[in-house]
C-alpha cells in the first residue's frame, strides 16, 4: 500500500543534466512502482520517508500545473525530459492526471517532450502525444515477467510494457526501449538481452541502455528487499567492475548490429 501526502513547489520545470534533456519535469516524489534498484531514491533524501521507503510513500505536487504555466512563460521552449526520478504514469496518474494536463501546456507553449515509463496508462493520452513533439520511451530491464516481479514489484508487467510500446509506434511516434539498469546475475544473460533487442527491432524502436549504479540508499533498499536467489554480493561487486559493463555493452552492441537496432549508452559507462 502506498501513503500520499502534498506538498506545493515553486518550480516546475528545472534544470537536467540529461544528455539532450534541457528541462525536467517530476509532477511526483517518489513512485509507487518500487523498483528495487531506483536510483531516484538518492536523489530524494530531503524527503527520507520517500527515500527509505521507496515505493510505500509518494508525493503529489499538487500546484505544479499553476507554477508550469508560469515557467513556460519565462523560460525558453527546449526538451522536456517527463519524468526524471519519478514514473509520470504511476498509478496515482489515472487521477491526479498532471502529466496530462503538463504535458498539454508544454505542448501548446513549443516544448517538445520526452517521456519515460514502465506504464500503459500512458496510452490514455495518445490523443495528446503526436510525433512532432514527443519521443516516448518505455523502461524494459527484460521481458521475464517473472524476473521482473522481483525488481520492479508494482510496476505493470514487461509484456504488458511491450504491447504499450508497440501501440504508441504504430501511432508514428518516436519509440525507444531503455534497458537499464543491466543488473549482473539477473539480466544479462546472452538469451534475455537479445529478446529485448528482437522486441525493438519488431517495432522499429531504437535502444538506450544503462548499467547498475551503485549509490547509498539504493544500497540500502535492495538489501532491504532482496529476494532473489542470487547473490547480492556478487551483484554489487561484479556491477562495479568496469571490466564487467565492458563486455556487456560489447554484447549488447553485437547484438543491435545483428537485429539492425539502433544502440547508445545513457552516459559514458565505461
């Protein structure tokens, strides 16, 4: 169960360090998803009820549509990145509905949008995302649902993701899978990198991929649920060897060229 409390912002839009992001737009704290290897937990701290409970407690922003429509005013048009520590569509969304209405403003003030998600709610708002403003790109770390259920326990199911993906292409906006973070021991194995690399081949989707990053509080969750039969350890150890992501981007990028996809690191991660 997920608590909600509000809170009100001065800001809507701020500043990314994203690469090609100029501006991002977070309309919650936390996510209700609870991904076990979140690194937006980190990036949370001031809140720690949200930190160290990732997952269990959210915040709503609830005037961040009254700040947005004064920001786009006084800043100018660039790529808004929707969201980047949060899951927009989470569940509380289908109510709240301010990425909506955010993504409506940004959209008739000349922003151009990229989302990120893990959630088919966003397919209620295709009659909003059209291929000149928006780029959607759906988390898929892999399509074992079973897997997955482990790392990303709340979260709509990888198939699930996948059929979402395949609609908004068929609509002709620009679709990208993120693959991320490659978790050693649990997703990286040859057979479950390649079944992601087919999916974006089959709907003309291109790849950005990422690694486990390692940082304190995340730390601090995984151990807390951890619940696969692997050795956590091991995961962390093997995560930090840059040796380790090296072969894998080497794979996944023999992979890409094989399936004719389109493959990029998210940062420098070598």
């Amino acid at each position: 169960m997920t608590n909600y409390t509000y809170i009100k912002v001065k800001t809507a839009l701020s500043p990314s360090k994203l690469p090609d992001i100029r501006y991002a737009l977070n309309p919650y704290v936390g996510c209700a998803h609870g991904c076990i290897y979140c690194y937006a937990a980190d990036l949370c701290k001031r809140y720690f009820g949200v930190s160290y409970n990732w997952g269990s407690e959210v915040i709503i922003k609830k005037n961040i549509i009254e700040v947005l429509k004064k920001d786009v005013k006084r800043l100018s048009p660039g790529i808004v990145g929707v969201s980047t520590i949060t899951d927009p569509y989470q569940p509380i969304e289908e109510t709240q509905q301010l990425t909506r209405e955010a993504m409506r403003i940004l959209s008739q003030n000349r922003f151009k949008v990229s989302i990120q998600t893990k959630s088919t709610l966003l397919l209620r708002d295709l009659d909003l995302i059209n291929s000149k403003n928006f780029d959607v790109g759906f988390t898929i770390t892999t399509l074992n649902d079973a897997i997955a259920k482990y790392i990303e326990p709340n979260a709509p199911s990888p198939n699930l993701r996948a059929k979402a993906a395949d609609e908004v292409s068929k609509h002709g906006i620009e679709t990208w899978i993120f693959l991320g973070p490659i978790i050693p021991l649990v997703n990286d194995h040859e057979d479950q990198i390649e079944e992601v690399v087919e999916f974006a081949s089959s709907i003309n989707s291109y790849i950005i991929y990422d690694k486990l990053n390692i940082k304190p509080v995340m730390n601090y969750n995984m151990r807390m649920k951890w619940n696969l039969n692997i050795d956590l350890e091991e995961v962390i150890n093997q995560s930090m060897d840059s040796s380790y992501f090296k072969r894998i981007s080497k794979l996944l990028t023999d992979l890409c060229k094989k399936h004719k996809v389109k493959c990029v690191p998210a940062f420098n991660t070598t």
